[in-house]
C-alpha cells in the first residue's frame, strides 16, 4: 500500500519513517526546501534517538521518498496523513490552523476517487468537520491524533499507548484498523469515537499532563514555606494508582512546542465555545508554570547577594528536556535569557541543544562541556536533566569554580554528596532549611 505524509516536521517526518518501517510504500510531501533535501539525503534535520537510522534505512530502500508536489501526492496514495504544524497564533492564544487548511485545499484537487485523508495534526475542536466539508464527497476525512513524546518519537508511533479514530463512518474505521493492524496486532487499545471526540482527546490528554506538573509545582512552593521536601511528598503521593507517580516531577517546569501552546489553544477554544469559565484552571497551570522560571531567577539573584550584574552565572541545559535539541519555549534558556538580561555573564552548556539554543539567544556564551560551563562560575543551575549532569563530581567541579554555589532546577542531582563536597544548595520545594544548610567546609 502507498500513503503519503503531508508535512515532514518532527510528527511527519517521524510518521513517516515509522510507516516504512511497517512495510508501507511512503511519500513525504514538504514545501520547505531545505527541510526536504536534508530528508531525502537520510539525514534528520532535529535530534531524535533512533529516528536517523530509520529515516536512513528507508530513505535508502526506496520505500520513502520525499516531494513538495501535492500533485504527485494526490496521484501517489490512497491514504494521506496530515501532519502540518499548528503553532500559536500571534494575535492570541488559539491555535493557528492555517497550515492545515493550506494542506488540504493544496490536495483536494488531486485526489483520487475513495481516498482517505486522516489529521493527525492537533487542532481546536471542531477543525475536522470543518475540513471534511471543505474535502467534498469524492474524499473521506478521519481524525487521528498523535501523542509521541519528543525523545521517544518512534517509540511512541510503533508502539503507542493508544490509538484513537475520529471518524464518520464504519468504512473510514475499518481501513484505518486494517492500516495500523501490524501495532493493533501488538495489544494497542483503539478507540473509536466521532471528530470532535478525537481532537478533544488529544488537547485533554496534553491538559492533564500540564496540570499534573504545575500542581506539584506549586505543592513544591508550599513545601519550601512548611520545610517540606516535594520528592517525598510525590513518591509518597505517587504510590496511590489513582495518582501516579510519573508527571510529578517538580522543578522549573514544562516548555516545548505542545504542551504550552495546546494549554493556551484549549482555552481560547472553551471561550469560543462558551465554557471559558470551566477550563479557567487552565489558566492557572500556565501562570504556575511561567512563575517556576521566575522564582529561580529570584532565587538566583538572592544566591548572588542581588549582584548579578557582576555575576558569573553557569547554566546545565537548553533543551526543554533532556534527549532533545528543542528548545522552543523552554524554561532553562528563558531563565538563562532574563538572567542575562539582569547582567549576568551566562554560560550555557547542553549536551545536544547549544546549537538550536545559539540560533534563539545569539548573545548567550556557549561552552563545550559541562566544566567549561563552569569555570570561574559564581552559581551554577541545573535546568534541564541530562543524565550526564548527575555523573559530574561536585569535588572535581569545586575547584573550577569561583563559589561553589548549585540551584538543582529539576530535583535531580544528589544534593547530599554535592553539600559533602562543600556546596551551598538550592531545589525547588525542598526544605527551606534543609535545601539552604551549608556544609561547614564551605
Ligand atoms: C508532550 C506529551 O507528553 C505528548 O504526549 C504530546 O504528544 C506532545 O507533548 P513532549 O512535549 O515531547 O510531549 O514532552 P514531555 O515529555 O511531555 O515533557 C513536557 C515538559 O514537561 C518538559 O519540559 C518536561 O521537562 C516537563 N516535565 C515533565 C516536568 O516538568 N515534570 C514532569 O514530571 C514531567
């Protein structure tokens, strides 16, 4: 079977890899030139452990192609997956659909009789029966939303959690279940519902998530005023099924390009459907969330003695979460970028993120390592939690820097050996004086 992937951004080129994988014959469509000769030539134009393999085994098979013809594209397949971007609009909070409605009004007219278009794209609820009138009869519309975790990209899409079908037919479910059979086949639960449904689960799902994070972030504000420690409180929390311990990470909080802006996109849908006074909560997750980069950038400031203009400060991460090179809303390159702001001399290291971050903040230093990072540093912080982070020897560090200061943004580094090595620390909810104890070396 042939199908085609209609904008190879990090879900379609992903997407599009994964159904080679499943033996399908693949055609990419992307219109940003350099976007596609990067793809054509197997090579991955963002990082994602496992997709460049794939991505080069098929490429070099035969079995994926990529093209920027929607004419090629109709003719091609019989079933078109829809992955186009939806980022936030400029001029408000909403999603901005414009690329999707661009996609579908550039294939509509090559399509052949019976095709199936299938979104997987996340939009605001109602987008889909909005398109499928646009399609015509000559084409049927499914909605399949994709919920892969950068990082985990093809993981997610070969084996994902579940599969959801919006649909508007019996017709339209049976050949998505005959598409997707070889992960059906693997035990995947599928849903089946109608589109408004499909594209409610996707920003619902992505809500949860959210809130799920700011809630223990702001248990983590509570906990530094009672001298609580929030890694214990989420273990402890954590062990109830009905809770879960995964998501309750405390720290500087979410970015990347779905979480934050799906927030925004869904409350700007509730107002327009008339229910913006119940998703109103959706709000506070987003304050509490941007509060995190805040609060560590005053708390960075009190470590500093409120002289960060003079300050030296050392920043461990870019990306908005480790495994990623994206750094699109990201907590750890905001903080860094208002500290800067304030003064500071900022030193940047991440793993896989300083070039992505160089293109965003130019005037941020970059280092080459962890250590070069911090050199001569009057405060290291911990933003974004490479595993490599956690190997670094805080008594090796010590000598590099200039005050042995750590603020752990993401509850991660073991502050008891770093505190033994004469550090002075700081985390986020854990224990205002347990988090502040000073070992009597330092
Ligand atoms: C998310 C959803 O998980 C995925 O299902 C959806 O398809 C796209 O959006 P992703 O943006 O790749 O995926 O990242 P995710 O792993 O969900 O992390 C999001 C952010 O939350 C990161 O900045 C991460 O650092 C932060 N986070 C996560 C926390 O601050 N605490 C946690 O406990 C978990």
């Amino acid at each position: 079977m042939r199908v085609t992937v209609i904008g190879c951004g990090y879900l379609g080129a992903t997407h599009a890899a994964c159904m080679a994988e499943l033996g399908y014959d693949v055609l990419g469509v992307e219109i940003d030139t350099a976007k596609r000769e990067s793809l054509a030539a197997g090579k991955v134009p963002f990082y994602e452990p496992e997709l460049e393999d794939l991505l080069a085994e098929h490429v070099g098979s035969g079995r994926l192609r990529f093209t920027d013809s929607y004419e090629e594209a109709g003719g091609f397949g019989s079933i078109h997956f829809v992955c186009v971007g939806t980022p936030q609009r400029r001029d408000g909070l909403g999603a901005d659909v414009q690329h999707v409605d661009a996609a579908i009004d550039s294939l509509a007219p090559y399509l052949t009789e019976g095709a199936l278009v299938v979104g997987k794209s996340t939009v605001p609820v109602g987008t889909a029966a909005r398109l499928a009138a646009r399609l015509g009869d000559g084409a049927e519309l499914a909605w399949n939303p994709e919920f892969l975790r950068e990082g985990f990209a093809v993981r997610d899409t070969l084996q994902p959690d579940r599969l959801v079908f919006g649909v508007a037919s019996e017709h339209a479910e049976a050949r998505l279940r005959e598409f997707y059979a070889a992960v059906i086949g693997t035990g995947t639960p599928v849903v089946v519902t109608d589109f408004a449904t499909a594209e409610l689960v996707k920003v619902s799902a992505n809500a949860f998530l959210a809130t799920k994070i700011s809630f223990i972030n702001a248990i983590a504000e509570v906990c530094e005023a009672a001298g609580a420690d929030v890694v214990h409180l989420a273990d402890a929390i954590g062990h109830d099924d009905r809770i879960g311990r995964k998501f309750l990470n405390a720290g500087v909080g979410f970015g990347g390009g779905c979480l934050p802006k799906d927030i925004r996109g869904f409350l700007s849908r509730a107002g327009e459907l008339g229910v913006e006074d119940t998703m109103s909560f959706l709000r506070q997750v987003d304050d509490i969330n941007l509060r995190q980069r805040t609060r560590v950038v005053q708390i960075a400031t009190a470590m500093l003695g409120g002289n960060v203009a003079r300050a030296r400060v050392a920043v461990w991460g870019a990306a908005f979460k480790p495994h990623s090179d994206d750094v699109r809303d990201s907590p750890a390159l905001s903080i860094a970028g208002q500290l800067h702001l304030h003064g500071a001399q900022v030193s940047v290291f991440d793993p896989k993120a300083n070039e992505t971050a160089l293109a965003k903040f130019p005037t941020l230093d970059y280092a080459e390592s962890a250590l070069a990072a911090a050199r001569d540093a009057d405060l290291l912080l911990h933003l974004t939690e490479w595993p490599e982070f956690r190997e670094v020897d805080p008594v090796a560090l010590g000598d590099v820097v200039r005050r042995k200061q750590v603020l752990d943004g993401r509850n991660r580094l073991d502050l008891d050996a770093w505190r033994a090595a004469g550090w002075a620390t700081r985390a986020l909810g854990r224990g205002s004086r347990r988090s502040l104890s000073l070992s009597p070396a330092s």
